[in-house]
C-alpha cells in the first residue's frame, strides 16, 4: 500500500501514521490458482521440495533451487494449464550509473554519501538482497518469442505486489463481497476467472523490504530506499529475470499501481538506457506521474482543482449533492466539475488575496454544489479543503468518515465532530482477507515455506527523491515513448480515488505534449471504483476486458515498422 509524509516522502503518505499506514495504493492481490478435483485431474507433485525463504544456502552464494507446482485454472471458459515458481534472486550489485556519483557528491539521503545509510561491509562482487517474487507461466505456449511476459508491483514505496497479484491479475484471487468489501473472517480463495494468466505470463515482484525481501548479511537496507535506488533495482530484477528464463525474445510488459505508476514510468526509460531492454507496453493502474498533482503542502495549488471532481463523485455517491445534480448520470456530474476546475477554479485559487469578495463567493457557491460542504467553509479556508479534511467533513452528520482509497466506504469514527486524522476505511476492507489471504496461499498451495513475516506494507522512511518533493516521472515516460515509438501506454483510473485522483492522470497525460506520431500510444480508461478497482467485480471485469484489447493493440497491432529511415 503507499506510504508517504510531507517533505522527502511519496505521495500517498498523510500526516499522521494511521493515514500512512493506510496509503498503500494501492493495491491488490491475485492468487495462483491451484488444481481443483471438479474441473481437472490433481496437481501433479512439486518439482521440488518445500524449502525455507530464510535458510542458508549449501553454498555461499548460491541461491535456494525455487519451488514450482502446477496447476490449473479456466480464464473465459477455457482450461489453462500453468506453472507457479516462488523464490528469490540474489541481487548483483548494479546502481544506477549517475546515481553513485551524484548521491555521494551531493549526500542525498538514503544514497551512498548519506551519512545515515552505513555502507556495505560486503565484497563488491557478492551479492546485496535477496528479492522474492512469483512467477507463473503458461504450459504449452510453444514459442515464447510470441508469449507476452508482465512484470507486476504494487507502490507505497513500501508495498508488496500482494494486491495485484492476489485482487485482479493472478490466477487465485481474494474473496470479496461484489462491492469490494471484505467478508468476516476467517477469508477464503477462489479462482480468478478474470486472471490475465490466459493472455501473458506474470512475474510479481516484491522490492527491498516488502514481502520476503530482504538485504543480504552486511547490507543496509536503506540503501535502496529511493527513487532511483529502486529504480535500479527492480531493473536489475526485471533484466535477470528477463536473462535467466530466456524471456529476451518475448513480448514484455510492465504493470504497476500507485507508486507502482512511479516505478514504471521511470522503468520504462531506465530499462532502455541502461539495458537496452525495451518494452511493448506500461500498465499504469491508479496513476500519479506529478508529485505535485497529490500535494496540499502550503505553496502549491495544482491538487485542490485536481481533486475537486473525485470530491464531485464521491459525494453523488453517497447522495449529498443537491437535488438538479443528484439527478443527473455521474458522467455529467463529472464534466461539470472538470470544467470548473479547469476555468473558474483555477482562476480564483491563483489570485489569491486579490480575488473580490463577489468573485470569491460565486466561486465557493459553486464547490459547495459540487461537493455538499458548506459554502462557508470553502470561504473561510480560501476557496482550498484539502483531502484530510474532505475524508472527515462529508458525512459529518453522520458520524462516519470517508475511504481514501475508495471514497464509496464509510467507517466509524473515533471522535465523531472532529477533523482529526483516523483510519480509512476503505484500506480495513480488504487489508484482513489480502494478508490472511496470501500468507496461507503462498504456504498451503504454493509449497513456499518461511518463518519470516510477509511484509504486505512497511514504512521505509525517509524515502529519497531524484531532486523534490514534487518528483515528475511523465517527462521520463515521455522520453521512453519518443525514442522507442511502439511503446504503448494504458492509465488506468478508478472515479472514487481520492489517493490518486482520476483527474490529475488525465490532467498529466495532457501535459505530456507528446508528439502527434505517438500521442495515440497513450490512453486512459476509467471505472466506477477506487484506487484498487479491481476490488468491486464490475470493475474487474471490465480491467480484463480492457487489458485484452490494450495487449492486443501493445503486442500484436504494431503495424508497419516505424519509417525513421524514409527519405
């Protein structure tokens, strides 16, 4: 899940650390399907023995053999078979190439020059972490320069792929009610027939610190708390992986969600330069590119209009707009709040003081249609109600607060009245039955044994930035598709998140100035969820349904070669 604080750290992180705990963005589990005795024969046995995450390899430096099982699964009526490995790479030290130097001269925290992050006691040629992950492949694809690999990861910084593995891509999925909503415990499995396993092999992978990963013996694991420490990382993985499973010839894509959208837009053009690893496509699910597009930090305006029509939405939702906009589709309530937002909005928030008190009331009038809150207030916080306020302040009659993650969940709240920071609700829906749901999967049906803790979603704090606060990674993305024009991108946004609001991708996408040879490259669809919109069944159907056109358009529809050399 995302993690984040003001200052140094990532978006999704909220002042206080209930709310970053809360933050993961984003997220959701898929689980490995296994072998069912109604639908196909009994797995056949493990290619391996059961083994220990955490015990000492025979040799040195040689890595535990991975465990694999088989199963079976069936993805739009049709029986696929396929491998589960689980396991973990050791690591080669590989940074990035201007990072060790400009970190150390420049001591940024959490690079090799900070004083805080300790150096390594290890041999340069010995390896530095161990990075778990699983894998599952298709049997019986035949060549595999034609089968697409994906490579999948959540955010926070701090979050394990367990979300998406375990909620919308893998072959075994979380049970939830329709709605998304977790069911009392103890949780149970089912398969996901909506899994991405039919169209792509899925690697899951779990950066330094979540999941099972950890830093070798003499490694800091702070080292790798970073943008581009992470960066590298992952891309060592992605590169190994890519190498060891003769994966080089294949269709490869990327998938991420939350700081997960981070990663992957900057891996995108990482993966590239430093590589030559090039991509047919990025997944970017719950997308934030623009720090500054999520920040409410005194000195910046860019969140409030960006936000303001998830505020529209939320409140349809729960009925507290007025009666002539309660009445219309959610479509229309959203045009009406973007074309605010981008006109009069941003208008009167950049006059500031200077704005008549006339224009200033027409203006708060106006949010208050849009959102239920009282015009009043509006006025008194100068036309500017950040998030936390909004999670508190809609269903304050009530006495409930608001999702962040998913504005459609309501909780109860610790001291009903108040504007006071408290749990989200929307992240106590599926946290039990996500956690619960993997830890025993991983052990029961995949054979993987340790007695490590599955970290699901840890602080990893403080959390380096490539310059500010305001880091923006569409201008890295816009490189990696400029240089190699048949990357295609897919954003992916759920109406109800107030993490990483809808508009602000769209917002983002807009500003990339992308040259008209690639801007179709580009696109973006929307559902009626939240940051997980996978979670609500609707939803997850139509992220499957989008997902086999947009490989379609990634993979195969290529077209012609790209004319670069035509007179």
């Amino acid at each position: 899940m995302d993690l984040a604080a003001p200052g140094n750290q990532p978006f999704p992180m909220k002042k206080s650390l209930v709310w970053a705990v809360t933050a993961a963005c984003a997220a959701v589990l898929a689980l490995g399907s296994r072998a069912r005795a109604d639908d196909a024969p009994p797995a056949k046995p493990a290619a391996a023995p059961a083994a220990h995450a955490d015990a000492k390899a025979e040799a040195k430096d040689a890595e535990p053999a991975p465990i694999v099982t088989e199963h079976t699964i069936t993805i739009g009526g049709q029986v696929v078979k396929y491998r589960a490995t689980v396991g973990y790479y050791y690591l080669p030290d590989d940074p990035p190439r201007d990072w060790a130097l400009d970190a150390a001269s420049a001591g940024l925290d959490g690079g090799p020059g900070d004083p805080a992050a300790p150096a390594s006691t290890h041999r340069d040629d010995e390896p530095k972490a161990k990075i778990f992950y699983v894998a599952y492949a298709r049997e019986g694809v035949g060549s595999l320069a034609k089968r697409p690999i994906t490579f999948a990861f959540n955010g926070g910084p701090g979050s394990a792929s367990i979300w998406l593995h375990m909620g919308a891509l893998g072959p075994r999925r979380v049970h939830l009610t329709d709605r998304g909503e977790s069911p009392a415990p103890p949780y149970t499995l089912e398969d996901n027939a909506n899994s991405w396993l039919d169209a792509t092999d899925l690697v899951f992978i779990d950066p330094m610190s979540t999941g099972f990963s950890r830093p070798t013996e003499g490694t800091n694991a702070r080292e790798y708390y970073g943008y581009p420490q992470d960066l590298a990382s992952v891309a060592n993985f992605v590169r190994l992986y890519t190498t060891r499973n003769g994966r080089w010839a294949s269709p490869k894509l990327i998938a991420g969600e939350s700081y997960g959208t981070v990663r992957a837009a900057g891996l995108s053009d990482y993966l590239q330069s430093r590589y030559g690893l090039y991509m047919n496509g990025i997944v970017l699910i719950s997308s934030v590119l623009n720090y500054e597009t999520i920040s409410f930090a005194p000195g910046t305006d860019a969140a409030y209009p960006l936000f303001l029509p998830s505020y529209a939405a939320v409140a349809w939702y729960h009925h507290k707009l007025g009666a002539d906009l309660q009445a219309k589709p959610l479509a229309d309530v959203l045009t009406e709040a973007e074309n605010f937002s981008n006109g009069d909005y941003l208008t009167a928030l950049a006059r500031g003081d200077a704005l008549p008190a006339a224009d200033r009331d027409r203006a708060a009038a106006e949010l208050s249609r849009l959102t239920s809150l009282p015009a009043a207030y509006f006025a008194q916080l100068h036309l500017r109600v950040p998030d936390q306020l909004y999670f508190s302040q809609l269903l304050k009659d009530e006495d409930r607060g608001i999702g962040r993650y998913d504005g459609r969940f309501k909780g109860l709240r610790y001291a009903p009245g108040t504007d006071g920071d408290e749990f989200d609700p929307s992240y106590e829906a599926v946290r039990p039955p996500f956690t619960a749901g993997f830890n025993d999967y991983v052990r029961r049906e995949l054979k993987y044994e340790s007695d490590l803790s599955y970290e699901a979603l840890i602080p990893v704090q403080p959390w380096s930035l490539q310059a500010n606060r305001y880091l923006d990674v569409a201008e890295a993305l816009r490189q990696a598709m400029t240089r190699n024009p048949y990357l295609k991108v897919w954003i992916c946004c759920g109406y109800y998140d107030l993490a990483t609001p809808y508009f602000g991708a769209k917002v983002t996408a807009a500003r990339m100035l992308l040259d008209p040879a690639v801007r179709s490259n580009l696109t973006l669809t929307y559902y009626e969820s939240g940051h997980m919109v996978y979670i609500d069944r609707p939803s997850l159907t139509k992220l499957k349904n989008d997902f086999n056109t947009f490989l379609q358009h990634a993979v195969t529809d290529n077209g012609p070669a790209v004319p670069a050399a035509a007179p």
